[in-house]
C-alpha cells in the first residue's frame, strides 16, 4: 500500500469521527478539514509546504536562507505598514516604564561585587544536579 493509498484510508476512517465532532459543535469544520486533507494528498504540490518550496527553487536558488530573509523582510515591512492601535502602544510603554522601575530597584538593592556573582554563576558546584 502507497503512503497516499494509506493517508486515504486514514481519512476515511477518521469521517465518522469528523461528522460527530460537527454534530456535536455545529457546522461543518471538521468535515472540511477532511477534505481539504483529501485534496492535499491528491494534489500535494497544493498544500503551502510546497509552494514555499518551488518558490524557494524558482525565486532564490533553493537558498533557503535567501527565501527566509526575503519573507523576514516583507512581513516586516507589512507590520510595520499597519501600526499598533494608540491604546495597545500606550500599554506597552506602560509595561516598559514598569520594568525598568522594576529593574532599578532589583539593582538598588544587588549588594554583591559583579566578579564574586560571576564566579558563584558558574562555580562547578552550582552546576551539580
């Protein structure tokens, strides 16, 4: 038996479970995913993996790193085109200005010389399990 001819018989197998899931939840998710699954192993060149893949051959030579820096860089460019909502950038300044008073206290109060830290850190008998 092929691995397509397996992955079927798993998916029709795994129907009934889709169709009570549905029933119990409403809708038709379940049954969908399903046949998206179907449509995948019959046409496997469908299915976002490897489209990446033959964009990576066609686009950058099967660099990955190449495809991974471009992809790095449009989505950066797209984030930075739709700007945090007013409200959620004033609650991360919040959360910054809050950890750094945190953080100068927690140093306010470090009493111990950065060397004598240093070589307690990484003393073999802290090391120990």
């Amino acid at each position: 038996m092929s691995l397509v001819e397996w992955g079927g018989q798993l998916l029709v197998e795994c129907a009934p479970l889709a169709a009570a899931l549905d029933a119990a939840h409403g809708g038709n998710a379940h049954r969908a995913a399903i046949d998206a699954a179907v449509e995948a192993l019959s046409n496997p060149d469908s299915v976002p993996s490897a489209r990446l893949l033959q964009a990576m051959a066609r686009e950058h030579d099967n660099s990955f790193v190449r495809c991974a820096l471009e992809l790095s860089h449009r989505h950066a460019a797209t984030l930075r085109a739709s700007p945090l909502a007013p409200e959620v950038e004033a609650g991360f300044a919040r959360l910054v200005a809050e950890s750094l008073s945190e953080q100068r206290v927690i140093e306010a109060a470090d009493d111990v010389p950065f060397e004598t830290y240093r070589q307690r850190y990484l003393s073999p008998a802290r090391l120990e399990v």
